[in-house]
C-alpha cells in the first residue's frame, strides 16, 4: 500500500505538531491504515491493558503505546517502581499475542539520559496522539535532567541546565517504537548535553551485540545494534539509524549507552533519535526492523533446516551469521520442524549451526546479493544425555549437585564441564560425547560418590549414585543469609535455579538479600516441590557504594517505596537533589523502622564496598571515644557481621578481628557465615551458619522466629567445612553452649567441651581455642582414618586463665582442599561461649 503524502509527513516531522494539524482533516477522510492496525496510546484504565511477564512492572495509571504488533508500557509519574527513580522510562515491552497467551514481558527498563549518567526527571507525561485516523500514536515526557542518587551519593554530578522533551512515537505497521528526544539549554551559560539511554535488559536472556562480539553476553564498545532475546518468547533491540552507539558501561544486564553529545548555550535545541525493537523471541526479527529502520533497499531471505545425523529435526538450534570480513550479524533460533529464516541486507555472509553441547556445524558460505537463498542444511550429531537417580541411603529420591569432570581420572582442582542442580534427584543432562566422572554432593552434611559415565552420541545413559548423611546436625538449620537472584542487578539466577541449588546443596534456609529490591523465593519453593528441603524469607541488601549492609527478614509495609530503592539510603535537599550517603547509623535506623529488619548485617565488611574500610574502624581503638569511631556515624546497633563470604580470604580474616574486637567491648554480634552467591558458579553455602532450631525439620509452614531469636543469642556456629560446637563447664557441673553464660569461679583450668565433626571430604588440621581474641589453647588434630571418622574430636580441653570473665570461641582448620564439593580450605568458627568467673551472675567484657 502507498502511504498518503501526509502519514509520510508525520513520521519524519513528528515534532512538529503544526504538521500535525495541517494533515488532520485529510487523515481523517482518508486513514492510512486500516483501523484494526492502527497504533493507539492512552493511560491504562483497564487490566487488559497491561502486559504480563517474568518482569511486567506496568500498574494502573501508567500509559500504554501499542498496535496490532508490538505494545509497549511507560511508566507514570506517582510511582516509579524501576531502577532508575523518576517516572517516564519504558518498563514493560512484548509482541502482541494471541487472546489467553500470557505475555512475556522481560525488559527491566530503557531511561533516557541528558546530562552525564544524569536520567531525565519526568515533570509531565501526556499522550500528544492516540493514534486514531491511522496518525502514529505518541506520548511525551518532559522535564529536566535529573540525578542518579547511586551516582550522585558518591560523586555529585552539577544539573546540566537542560530541558527534556522526550517523545515516544508508535506507526502502525512498526515492531519498533521510535525514542526522539529534544534538548533545550536553559542556561544561563553553556550546558553539557550527553545523549543516551540506561538499559536494563530483562533477565534470563542471551545478549548479542552487533557487529561484534556476538551472543556472548558482553556487548562493550561501538555497536551497531545491541539485542537480547529469550528463545521462543521475546527479543528486544536498542539501535540508531546509520550510526553505531556507544556502550559506557556493559556490566551483567545493565547497559549505559551514549552519543557523541557537545555543549549547548542558552536556547539553543539539540536532539537524539534511536529506535527499541521488540520481536518474537531470537534476534533475527530485530534484525530485519534495523534494515527497515536502515533504509536497506531489497533485504534477502536466507532460510533452511537444522537436522540431526538421525535425520531428525534440531529445535531450539542458532544459526549464526557473519559477514565477510567475520563480524557477527545476527542468530536465528530453528522452530519445532528445526526451520529458519533470516532476512539479510544483500551481501555475502557465512553460516553456522549449534547446539548445546555439540561443537559447531561446518560454516556455509551464501552470496545473497542477487537474490533469495533457501534450502540450506546443516547437520549436528544427536545429543548424549544422562539419567540422574540420586538417592539416600533409604533408597529415598534425594536433592543433590552433580559436577560432570572430563576424563577418566580428574585430579583434585579439576574443573567441571558442567553442574547440575536436582532439586529432587532425578534430571535429565545434555553433555558433549566422552569420558566423564560425575562427583555427587549434597553440601557439608553427606558423604560423597564417585560415578564414572561414558556418554555416546544419540544415547542416553543412567547415572545411579547413594549419599548418607553423615554428619549429625539434630537440632541446627543451615542458613545462608546472602543470597541473589535475577531481581538483583548484578545476577541473571532464575528463581528456579536459585532452589534447585539450595535443595542440592542442603541450604535449607535461604535469605533472598538483592540489591536494594525485596524479593522472596517462597512461592518458587512451592512450585518446584521443594517444601521440605528449603524455606525462605526476603531480605535486601542495602548498598551504598561504601558498604553493603544486609536487613533480614523484613517487610514492605512502611517501605519508601515499592519495587527498587525501598530504602532511601541517601540524603537529599529541599529541592529533591541528592547532596551525599547517610551514615550507616541513618541506615541501621531505617531499615528497621522503614522495612521491619529485626537483623541488620555487615556484609564483607573489609572489602571495597566494606562499611569498616568506610567509617576508618579500628579493632584496637572500637566504637565511641575520642579515637574510636563516632556514634552519629556508626552505633552498634547492627546485630550480624559476615565473618567468611564466599570462602575464606585475607579480608575475611581481617573481619574476624573486628569481630573478636566487638565481643571485648560487649556487643554481642553474631558472627556468621555466607556464599553471596549471585549464580550456580559460587557454590551456596559454601560459608553457612548453623542455627540452633527447636523444629530442625524443614517445611512449608514451619515458623522462623526461633530461629531469629537464636541467631540474635549467638546460638550459631559458622560452617565452612566442619560442624564445631563448643560448651562450656560451670561450677555445678552443667554445660552451657554458644551464647550462653557459665558461671565459673573454681580455681584451675576452664573445661570446654568441642566437637568436630566433618565429612569424607574435609581435611580438619588443628583446633585453636580463642580467648578474648587471642589464641590459648592448640590441638593438633590426628588423622581421621581411612575411610575417614565423621566425629574428628569430641573431648573436653583444659585451658588455663587466670584473669577475670571471658569468652571462648572453637575455630578449626584444614589445609586442603575440600574436593569433590569445593576447592576452599576449611575454617569453621564457633559463636562465643561466656564465663563468668567472678559470680556476680553476669558477664563483663574485657575491654580493648
């Protein structure tokens, strides 16, 4: 169909609405398109409005663009819910789909940017046209450039003095909406205009940057086009029109993008133009709407089949397309029937097919510039897989990790060619043909197997393995109250995965603490029937760039806001600008005023984003004094500090000094252990803390607040490969453990009682006895047999002391490696136990 002179107008002069006018009586007689293909825009009144998906943000009052193909949600002014914090970004984006198809939403958020890493701050958001009379619909955004408080907290950037106007512009035929800002400097003086866009791509997808590097997840540098898709599903594509972007900062889904920019004086206008595509689930539809958008005249059609050797169909196989000269284009994903289709600017390209675990198919090359080419073939062998049956030693289907190591006799260290999570025992595993051994483990608390497998080409193979567990634990939960998934900004770990490894690794409590957003597992746990092996609550983790401050379990009722930054962890002046970070007294204050934390935690406190490091702490002077550090800035009010994040390292033993240093000076924090784990490469609960529980056994409906009672009284020891507890002996002989207090006035050594108990795997060295922060007592440990004795040591140690009240901690070491579960060195660490020595029935610190 040829457009009316006047649509053609309108698409290239959208700005100008007295073009708009002019045409408005002749759109109206004579409508460019049929109305069922009309784009509409309006503010969403009606559900059905909204989209839907893994990441659908979109609420009633935000506004709606969309046509019969593409639809598209921007988000109101009166509550932004997204990573950036004003309203006006675009939230949600899908293909339209069929009536009673869910959609399949998983775009984070597209925020245009002005000034510097400086996002425009919607003052008004209004819909110019709602597209009717076949007219593009669209919605403007106006307003100033406005700050971001994780960048301004740190380093305050200057307002540029510009003025936004930001048009999101929808034709009707369009899988593209067209993002047209205008920048006018207020002035007075020059003002700095850098154009852009931040980019939280949606998780759980595959990014791809063209020209290069391809689907390989980083798409740093120039790009022609950056993209991102979900097999199936959705795919989405940032681009301009004949000109590369530039990518700032490409770190996990968070994408900074920017123009070249200039300086603008007072009055004067500038503007910036790019295009977000949205397809059908690979990145081949994006790529054929950058061509449309690119003006490429006669675009080719390039399609065939991806077969097994069986003669079979390859579904879910990518082609992938490079010029020439070896750039990456773009990747077709094949269909049911293993069918494809790629619509290429007419050049020369090579062609390749792969799937998982198979190498790649011999490159074809297909010279399209005098036409269509189809009927293309490529070949992939038939998959090898594995059965998995794990089972205890009851014969009962058992959670469990199964690292796959190439050969016939991997050494210790040797990395694996896969991991896998059975959140129930059972799996089926795609691996490349060969020798494998498989090293089956179930966390600290279970023995290990050894299976060797040899996997053949279109074969599948059993892998049958037992695990006992061995090391007794009556009466503790583990917990790992360090944990991210997808809803952080740093992981793209499903929900699914994140549970699969909690059950396989015997975590069976799980704090969810992402990066400034709340989120809880428990209703995945549920759906994947892991009810009695893990259970959860929502955490976050607060983070101010000088130090990571977690607040468990806690609540949204009096939250800042919903979604993203439901804690304000920045000050601000009357005008709504970000002047600095709060101190983390402010913080510790907030977050259980603001989010109903009952434990606040110091997350790798001696790292670079350490909150010690920040606030100058020094375990020789400690809190207040005229050294020490001041309580207006940090008090001690603060209840847990991690003492092992993700397996020991120098800073790791920095920190449990600090922590020695908090129990001279009477703070009863608890010292505990975690994995961070933002993906399945960090093993969860490689650092755990054992709690004691009433109800040890896991279940949907058990109740969690005996358990925060005994984490807050110390009633945890910190696991990193041996389970330690220790007890201490008082005068009329009973015993009192962690975080208790036994009164002791009997002249002559302290008896403790410590037992260690480790499995096959964990090499224990030495036993140190602490005593007020400092070594008293070492038992070197013997040789646990062969095979190895669970219970390492169970005795009573006399320790000489004849100062006045004091605390006892048990660490214990190894000097090996922890293989086949972890190639950490084990150090476990008891919570202190409290003597009193001078009857008074209390306990009084020993001081710095």
């Amino acid at each position: 169909m040829r457009r009316p002179v006047c649509s053609v107008v309108i698409l290239l002069f959208f700005a100008s609405m007295l073009v708009a006018v002019a045409c408005k009586d002749k759109s109206k007689s004579d409508p460019p398109f049929p109305e069922e293909q009309w784009a509409h825009a309006r503010v969403i009144t009606d559900p059905e409005d909204l989209i839907g998906g893994p990441l659908a943000a979109g609420q009633l009052g935000d506004f709606f663009i969309g046509n019969a193909r593409v639809r598209f949600i921007i988000q109101g002014i009166e509550s932004p819910r997204a990573y950036t914090p004003y309203g006006g970004s675009l939230i949600d984006a899908d293909i339209v789909r069929p009536t009673g198809e869910p959609g399949q939403d998983h775009l984070g958020e597209l925020a245009a940017i002005a000034g510097y890493i400086r996002f425009v701050e919607a003052e008004s958001i209004e819909v110019i046209h709602d597209g009717s009379g076949g007219r593009p619909a669209v919605v403007r955004v106006t307003g100033p450039d406005g700050g971001m408080p994780l960048v301004d907290s740190m380093l305050p950037l200057e307002p540029s003095n510009l003025q936004i106007q930001l048009d999101y512009i929808l034709e009707p035929e369009a899988t593209s909406l067209t993002i047209a800002a205008t920048y006018t400097a207020k002035g007075p003086g020059s003002s700095l205009l850098k154009p852009g866009d931040g980019l939280v791509v949606g998780d759980l997808v595959t990014v791809c940057g063209s020209p290069n590097p391809g689907c390989e997840n980083d798409a740093s540098g120039k790009s022609d086009l950056v993209g991102a898709y979900s097999p199936g599903r959705v795919s989405y594509g940032y681009f301009l029109a004949n000109e590369t972007t530039r990518i700032e900062i490409a770190v996990d889904e968070l994408f900074l993008m920017m123009g070249t920019g200039g300086t603008l004086q007072e009055g004067e206008t500038d503007s910036y133009t790019r295009y977000f595509a949205v397809g059908d689930g690979d990145m081949t539809s994006i790529h054929e709407e950058h061509l449309r958008r690119n003006g490429v005249a006669e675009p080719r059609l390039v399609s065939g089949t991806v077969e097994l050797t069986t003669g079979d169909p390859a579904p879910g196989a990518a082609v992938d397309v490079h010029t020439a000269e070896g750039d990456w284009i773009t990747r077709a994903v094949t269909d049911d029937t293993g069918a494809f289709g790629i619509v290429l600017a007419p050049e020369s390209y090579t062609l390749t097919a792969l799937l998982p675990a198979r190498p790649l198919t011999d490159p074809q090359v297909v010279d399209v510039t005098a036409g269509d080419a189809s009927e293309l073939v490529f070949t992939l062998d038939p998959p090898a897989r594995v059965q998995i049956d794990i089972q205890d030693d009851q014969g009962r289907p058992l959670p469990a990790r199964v690292n796959f190591l190439p050969g016939t006799d991997p050494g210790v260290g040797a990395g694996a060619l896969l991991e896998y999570h059975s959140v129930d025992g059972g799996g089926l595993v795609t691996l490349p043909p060969g020798d494998y051994v498989a090293a089956v483990t179930r966390g600290y608390e279970y023995d290990y197997d050894w299976v060797a497998v040899t996997l053949v080409a279109g074969e599948t193979v059993p892998l049958v393995a037992s695990l006992t567990h061995v090391v007794d634990t009556t009466g503790y939960l583990a917990l790992d109250s360090h944990t991210h998934t997808r809803w952080s900004i740093d992981s793209q770990l499903s929900e699914e995965d994140r549970v699969a490894q909690a059950a396989a690794e015997h975590v069976e409590i799980v704090v969810t603490t992402e990066h400034d957003y709340v989120f809880d597992i428990a209703p995945t746990i549920v759906a994947e029937g892991a009810q009695d092996h893990v259970h959860s609550t929502p955490g976050v983790e607060i983070s101010p760039v000088f130090g990571h401050m977690n607040a468990y379990p806690v609540t949204m009722d009096n939250a800042h806001r919903q979604g993203y930054w439901p804690l304000f962890w920045w000050s601000t002046n009357d005008e709504g600008e970000v002047t600095g970070m709060n101190d983390p007294t402010t913080i510790f204050t907030d977050a259980r005023d603001a989010l109903g934390a009952q434990i606040v935690q110091l997350n790798h406190p001696r790292e670079g984003q350490g909150v010690l490091n920040h606030v100058g702490y020094d375990p020789a002077v400690g809190f207040g004094g005229a050294e020490g550090v001041e309580p207006e800035v940090m008090d001690t009010s603060f209840n847990a500090v991690e003492i092992c994040n993700s397996g020991w390292d120098d800073s790791d033993l920095e920190t449990l000094a600090d922590w020695y240093s908090f129990l001279n000076q009477g703070l009863p924090i608890v010292a505990v252990g975690v994995s961070d784990s933002h993906g399945l490469g960090t093993m969860l609960g490689n650092c755990r803390t054992l709690v004691q529980a009433p109800d040890d056994v896991v279940s949907g409906t058990m109740d969690l607040e005996p358990v925060w009672e005994n984490l807050l009284a110390q009633r945890a020891t910190m696991v990193n490969g041996p389970f330690v507890l220790i007890w201490a002996t008082d005068d009329a002989s009973a015993m009192s453990g962690m975080g208790d207090i036994a009164t002791r006035q009997t002249a002559g050594p302290i008896p403790l009682r410590v037992q260690i108990q480790a499995a096959p795997f964990v090499q224990t060295a030495r036993l140190i006895i602490v005593a007020n922060g400092q070594p008293v007592h070492q038992v070197d440990l013997p040789d646990p047999g062969d095979p190895p004795a669970v219970v390492r040591f169970d005795e009573t140690v006399f320790v000489d002391w004849t100062g006045g009240d004091v605390w006892f901690v048990a660490v214990v070491e190894g000097d090996q490696p922890m293989h086949p579960l972890s190639n950490k060195i084990p150090r476990s660490v008891t919570n202190p136990v409290y003597i009193d020595r001078d009857g008074d029935s209390a306990w009084t610190p020993p001081g710095l």
